[in-house]
C-alpha cells in the first residue's frame, strides 16, 4: 500500500477538491435573489404567457442573466448545457419557433422583429448582402404554412437601402405581409444627426408580388437619446400605420450657473421631444403629418385607429393619455400613484402589442417601482398591474445593494 | 488493471519530485503575490483615510473592497497558473521521450514487460491527467488559505466576502481551467483528453518512423484539429451562418471526437505492436 501512496494521495486529492466544488457550485443560485410576479390588480391569466429578460450584479466580478415568468426566476446556470451555449440570450419567441418548427428555422437569424406569425404561416425577413459592399441588395421573405408545411420565398431585388438599415418588424395578417426597415441615410458627425427613412414593403400572398415601397421621411434625428416607434390600427388587418420620431430630451435648468444638474433633477427636466409623426395609409401609400398640438405626451405605446397613446411620467405618478388625431384633444386615460419614487422615461423597456393589449414594462433602477402595467387600446382601461417583487432584501454577502435590469419583456404563444 | 495500475504508479513516482517542485513554486509565488496586495491594498487605505481624511463608506464609494477576486487578476496569481500548464504540456512529450533519451534506453525495459503495450500508453495518459486535476484541485484548496488570509489582515468594512464556489465562477481567466458546470468540465476535460490522445499518436509516428515520421505526426494532429473543426467551417463556408442547432452541432461534435479517440488509440495500438522500435 505504501507503494502506491502517492498515487493514492493525488487521487484522493484530485476527488475531494473537485467535489466540493462542484457540490458548492450546484447550490450556488440558492444565494441569489429570486423574484416573483403579484398581481395588485386586474386579470391574472394576462401575464400567463409574459417572459421577462434580466440579470443581476453585485460589484465588478458577478453577473447573472435569468428569465422570469409567472411560475417565477430561472438563471442562466440553472439551464442545461445545451441551453447554455446555443446563445442563451435569444428571444423566448424564436427559441419557441425553433423547438416546433426546426426545419423552417435552421440558420435563420435569431432577431425576434424580423419575424411574424398567424393562426396559418410563419413569415421571416431578412437581407441578402452584396458581396462587395455591406448594403442589403435584396430583402427576402420567407412563409411556412403551419399546416401544410409548404415554403414559399419571395425576393425584393433592389430595395435601395443603406448600410446600416434594420427590420423592425414584420406584419403578417391572412392577405400579406409588411416589412418595416428603418435606413439610415446619412450621419452628420459633427451635430451627431442622422437622416432617416422608413421603408415599408408589402408583400401580397395571393399575387405572390411586393408593391412598390412606400418611404417615409423621419428627417434628422440625434443619434442619441431617440426613440422611433411604429405603430399599426389594427394587426390583424392594417391599414393604417404610425411612425414617431423624437428624443428623451432635457430642460435647461432654470439656473445654469449652478452647475451639473443631481441625478434626481435631470430625471425631473426629461421630456419627450416628438419631432415627426406621421400617419400612413397603407392602401393608397399616402404618407400625412400629425402635428400634435399638446405637450401632455410622453413615451409612444400605442395606437388604436383613432387615438395615439402615451405613457407620461411626472411629479404626480404615471398617465396613460390618448390623443385623437382628429379632435386633436388628449384625455388621459388612467393615472398611477408613484408614492414619491423617481422615475426616468429611460426606464420604461419597450412597449409590446399582443393583439389590443398594450404591456408596459416599468424597471425603475431605484426604488421598488418594477412592474408591469397592460391596458386594453380599444377600451383604454387599465386591466393588469403587477409588482416584480425580490423574495428577500436585494443585497449580497456585504450588505451593498445588487443592481437588478429588467432588460426586455416577450409575449410568447 | 494490476499491471495497469503499477505502470501508473510507477509514472506518477517517477514524476512525483519534479512535479511537487512544480507545485511549490506555483503556489509559494502566489501566496507572496496574495501577500503583497493585501498589504499594498492595506498600505493604499491607510494613506487615504489618514488623519479621518475619509471614513470606510467614503473610500468604498471611490474604490472596491478587498476579496479574492482582487488577486485572480494579477500577474502574480495567473502567471504561476500559467507555468503549470505549460509545465503539464511539456510532460506530455516528456513523458514519452524520456523512456528513450534517458542514458539507459528505459523503454526496452517497459516494452519487453509481459503485459499489453497499451498498458503504457493509458498509465501514461492517466498520470497526465492525474497531474492536471490534481494541480486545479490543489488550486482550489489553495484559495480557501488566500481567503483565510485575506480574512485575517483585511478588516471586514474593507473586504469582499465573495464565496470561493461565486468568485471562481465569475472570473474568467480561472473559469477557463475551473468550468462552472459539472457538464462543461467533462466537455472541457474530454477535449483536452482528446488532444493529449492524438499528441501521444503523433509522438508514436515520429518513433515509429523517425524523420519521416515528424511529419506523419504533424499530419496526423492537423488532420484531426481539421476534422473536428469541419461541422464548423463547412457552415460557415456553405450558410455564412450556423445551419445547424447547437445540440446538433453538440452531437456530430461528440461523435467526431470520440471517433478520433478510437482511431487514436487503434493507431496507438498498431504502432506500439509493431512498428516501435527502441
């Protein structure tokens, strides 16, 4: 036995070391915050199919992404090894594409706007790339019959767009299919504006043939700070669609020689700045200005036909208004009590459509203003709101506060 | 399994000096390196909060507290780590050529024992292995002693009381050799078992064949480092995308690997039976 001692000795060695690593490491997400989501109001089963993208850190050296939904936290570490190297952070909805329907999906982009689906089809857009230059020479489409699963591609060989154009989203209903690119045109780098349009193709299932794009011109806008939504009446059936530029912008401070503004007083000064609306008609392509003759705005959510909708956050909590485009009169819609927390219109992740259904997510970097808020367009009622709540005090082993992002919310089937 | 054990034993005895030298200046060059930075992290507060120039909370506000994850990226702790594994490299040819360099031609004596010649190759293959997991898991004991000695000097309101298990996990450089996951380090682990197997192949070419032989066992590591690449390059150079998923490509990758690995060891086998000379 001596003979072997070294050999017994490293084994053992070798064993107990890795063991009680690894034992540790298993148990390592039982550490962590867990959070939940509770209803405060309205229907439950409306958030049944939400999934919520986050992650978590607490100095320099850890960080955690993890998916929440209604059945609560799953880290990243949590999943099997598959999960973890076929790019964790896609979109829930794409991963769901992909489990039912893997030969439709294989090799396709994995970019959850450059997808649409019906009751029948799945359509997927994407650009063909020249091989000599980065602009997209052609933009295609690709349809799968859920229940046939027949394939059809369809090609739009010069779609004049830019280097830097992305798809932002992809409408299908039962006749056709829209696709929204937004192309830049050209960057002024010395004022930091870029000149943008909206492309917007149309593809008709039937004809089997794209019209001719309709382009909206959203001017210059900064290339920071901006926000450009887009918006249709009705996604079943458009045929009417909105497209918003503008920018979070900040109010000069009364008094400029006091120097920076605190964090709390440039959240205050925030603004909504729209410097382009426009209103367009998908049947004839005719393209409209709306000039909003009211401040009372905010962040775009919506739009129903008739009303814009805005969420607005001020001293007096969070408003959804609604302004009709042909009255030009805004009413407000419903307003939220934000018991003195601030709240910055940075913190507002995009809004996401589900039919009538407006969900809002709120991830408000202090405070416990982490929630989620749904009203319903066409009866502009509140019908959901719910508090993203920690099981414990959100803290690590120093008692330093974890930074939490709730960094994208999904609508999944 | 008898004989096999006792050419194990015999290769990790005549390693065992050279390799425990190893160790010592592995961790004794970083123990000085946990040392000096708990000091100069100790020396830098003091002169920051001399006179109550600042409280505890103010210098935390400016500057991280101390914890193990401070000494993970110095030069001190990730350069012995690194002599290691270049170290344990080295021993994978040296474990061969030794047999035959030596003043007394060793492997006459080894290849004579009556016993399968494979019996050597896999005693030499689990002695490599024994070292690598054994020098990774005396790491992991090691940091349990810095984090006792960052708990002994650094006062608590000054330190980052990370978990061993949590820091490990998050730093980078050490999750390369410590995966997080029991599934990765057998992913990790099993690569790097695949690569010691064909490195011994090749090894077996050259003295099999001598000059020539250099360059069958080039050929052969490229032709396998090509082969296992393959399901990569192909689709990039056919889709410019991953066509396939990643359990897929998880799969085919697994089946290449383990095919190399057989035809390794076959190969192994055939040139220690018969084409091996002394």
């Amino acid at each position: 036995m001596k003979k072997y001692s070294k050999l017994i000795v490293l084994t053992v060695v070798m064993l107990v070391a890795w063991t009680v690593f690894y034992v540790h490491a298993h148990q390592i997400t039982d550490s962590f915050v867990r959070f939940s989501i509770k209803t405060i109001e309205g229907d439950e089963s409306l958030i049944e199919h939400v999934v919520i993208r986050g992650d978590m850190s607490s100095s320099n050296f850890t960080y955690e992404p993890f998916v929440l939904t209604k059945d609560g936290t799953t880290f990243m570490r949590e999943t099997s090894f598959i999960e973890r190297i076929s790019d964790y952070h896609k979109s829930e909805k794409v991963k769901q594409l992909q489990l039912k329907h893997r030969q439709f999906m294989r090799g396709k982009n994995v970019n959850s706007d450059n997808y649409a689906t019906t009751d029948d089809k799945i359509v997927y857009a994407d650009f063909i790339y020249s091989k000599f230059n980065f602009d997209p020479e052609k933009v295609k489409i690709e349809t799968l019959d859920k229940n046939t699963n027949e394939k059809k591609t369809a090609v739009i060989d010069n779609p004049e767009l830019n280097t830097f154009a992305y798809i932002e989203k992809v409408i299908a209903y039962d006749e056709g299919v829209y696709v929204a690119v937004e192309n830049y045109l050209d960057t002024d780098y010395e004022t930091d504006m870029n000149e943008i349009t909206w492309n917007i193709y149309h593809y008709e299932f039937s004809r089997g043939t794209f019209d001719e794009p309709i382009v909206v011109s959203l001017g210059k806008i900064p290339s920071y700070n901006n926000i450009t939504q887009f918006f249709v009446d009705d996604e079943n059936d458009p045929k009417e669609m909105i497209v918003l530029a503008g920018l979070i912008d900040y109010a000069v401070p009364e008094d400029e020689a006091s120097g920076f503004p605190s964090y709390e007083e440039e959240i205050v000064s925030e603004y909504i700045n729209l410097s382009a609306i426009k209103k367009v008609d998908l049947k004839t392509g005719n393209v409209t200005d709306i000039n909003m003759e009211t401040d009372q705005n905010g962040i775009p959510v919506g739009y129903n036909g008739k009303e814009l909708l805005f969420i607005e956050r001020n001293a007096a909590g969070l408003h959804y208004h609604a302004y009709d485009i042909e009255t030009k009169k805004t009413t407000t819609i419903v307003s939220l009590p934000l018991e003195g927390a601030i709240v910055s219109y940075w913190d507002f992740s995009e809004p996401i459509q589900d039919g009538r259904l407006i969900y809002t997510l709120l991830n408000s970097e202090y405070g416990d203003n982490k929630m989620i808020l749904v009203i319903d367009e066409k009866e502009k009622e509140l019908v959901y709101k719910g508090a993203i709540e920690p099981d414990r005090l959100i803290e690590n082993r120093n008692g330093d506060e974890m930074i939490v992002y709730f960094n994208e919310m999904e609508i999944v089937d | 399994m008898k004989n096999y054990l006792k050419l194990l034993n015999f290769e990790i005895n005549r390693f065992s000096k050279l390799y425990f030298l190893m160790l010592a200046i592995i961790f004794s060059v970083q123990l000085i390196s946990v040392f000096y930075h708990i000091f100069s992290y100790l020396a830098f507060v003091k002169m920051e909060t001399k006179g109550g120039r600042m409280t505890p909370e103010q210098f935390l506000a400016e500057h991280f507290p101390f914890g193990l994850s401070n000494v993970f990226y110095t030069r001190g702790f990730l350069i012995p780590i690194l002599i290691g594994v270049v170290g344990l490299i080295l021993y994978v040819f040296f474990i061969w050529y030794r047999d035959w360099m030596a003043r007394n031609t060793f492997i006459y004596r080894l290849l004579m024992l009556p016993t399968s010649r494979m019996n050597i190759f896999y005693a030499k293959l689990s002695a490599i292995m024994l070292f690598v997991l054994t020098t990774v898991g005396i790491q992991l004991i090691f940091l349990v002693l810095y984090k006792k000695i960052i708990e002994w000097f650094i006062p608590v309101v000054y330190r980052d009381d990370l978990s061993i298990t949590m820091a490990v996990v998050t730093s980078p450089y050490l999750n390369t050799i410590v995966p997080a996951h029991l599934s990765s380090f057998f992913v990790a682990y099993g690569l790097g078992l695949a690569a010691v197997i064909v490195v011994f192949t090749a090894i077996l070419f050259e003295r099999s064949f001598q000059l020539v032989g250099i360059l069958y066992g080039l050929l052969y590591a490229v032709f396998s480092f090509v082969l296992f690449s393959l399901p990569l390059v192909v689709q990039l150079l056919m889709f410019e995308t991953l066509y396939l998923y990643a359990d897929e490509m998880f799969i085919l990758m697994t089946a290449i690997v383990i095919g190399i690995i057989v035809v390794s060891l076959l190969t192994s086998r055939y040139l220690l039976n018969h084409k091996v000379s002394v």
